[in-house]
C-alpha cells in the first residue's frame, strides 16, 4: 500500500513549470510549499503562509467545519500533525489559476490511524488499527495582494464505507516512521 506524499505537489509543479504570469508562480509556490509543510508536519511553515486574518471553510454535509483565524488555524494543524493526518497524497486532477485563487480538484488517498478513521466517521471495530482511505475534493486557495493565503475553501466527498484495514506487515516505512516520531515527540512535551 503505498502513499506517494509527493504526488500532493508534482502536479503543482509541473503546472508551475509552464507558468508565466509571476503573480500565479508565487500562488502556486505557495501552495506547493503548503503541502510539502503539511508532509513534513511543519506547523510554523503552514502559518506562515496565511495572511494577518485568515479563514478556513472546509464544507461538510452542508456545514461549514473550518476554524477561523490564525489561532484556531495554528491549533488545527497542531492537532493535524500530531494525529498523523499528514500521511496522504492528493493527486491534482484539474489545477485553475487566476489572479486570486487556485482551484484544485483532488483525488486523496491516506493511511490513518483508527481514532483518526473513526473521528472522521468510518464505522471500525479496532482502534489500534490503521486504514487505507480515500476521498475527492476541491480546494479554492485564495490570496490576498501580496500572495499569502487567504484561507482554504474545500469541499469533500467521501464514502465512510469505502476503508480497507492495512495489515501491519504492509505499513509502508515512511508511514512508521512518522509514527515513531510522533511518538518520540508526544513523550519529549511531557
């Protein structure tokens, strides 16, 4: 079972590669940037890019679920880091760039832990768990004058009954190797 976390930025930069209005190369900059920090479970980095206000709308059953300003924002991705979250590929099917946002419409895939699986509202009889995830979305990235983020604007489609348990022996290292260092990190913050 294999996640390539890269594949979350390849298509950026590709589309990057053939972009030459600096405004949008700065925009997709940033939001290859975002996902590398997201990876790397670089909260400071993530922050960094938002603006002075920033608001996060992330659409839900009809409801908006997102935190707003750059408090709740930092608190989000602290929560996001330390549960694992950060372990998936979004593979960009369609990019759109315009002067003030970026559209991405993304295929997901993830492998997260089974409090993570059962928070987001998959029906799992083990805990201790991990397992295989998948979900569209469309992220509207929105930008203020001076190219730092605005916010997230996303929408989400998934199957709470489409999730594979992954067996232990075929955790894929980088995905452990995430865990132990959460874990590492967990026992140096008591």
């Amino acid at each position: 079972m294999d996640i390539d976390q890269s594949a979350t930025w390849r298509d950026l930069e590709v589309r990057l590669a053939t972009t030459t209005d600096p405004r949008h190369r700065q925009m997709l900059q940033v939001v290859i940037d975002h996902g590398k920090a997201e990876a790397a479970g670089d909260v400071d980095a993530l922050v960094d890019s938002l603006s002075a206000d920033p608001e996060y709308r992330f659409w839900s059953q009809g409801r908006d679920v997102g935190p707003k300003g750059r408090a709740e924002i930092r608190s989000f991705y602290d929560n996001f880091v330390a549960s694992g979250a950060g372990f998936f590929e979004s593979r960009k099917l369609r990019i759109v760039v315009d002067d003030d946002t970026i559209v991405t419409e993304n295929a997901m895939r993830a492998i997260v832990s089974g409090n993570l699986a059962r928070a987001r509202g998959y029906a799992i009889d083990d805990l201790d768990g991990h397992y295989f995830v998948t979900n569209r979305t469309v992220i509207l990235w929105v930008f203020d004058e001076f190219c730092a983020l605005v916010g997230e604007d996303s929408y989400a489609s998934t199957d709470i009954d489409d999730i594979q348990r992954v067996p232990d022996h075929q955790l894929p290292a980088a995905y452990l190797a995430m865990l132990e260092a959460l874990q590492l990190s967990s026992h140096r913050s008591r």
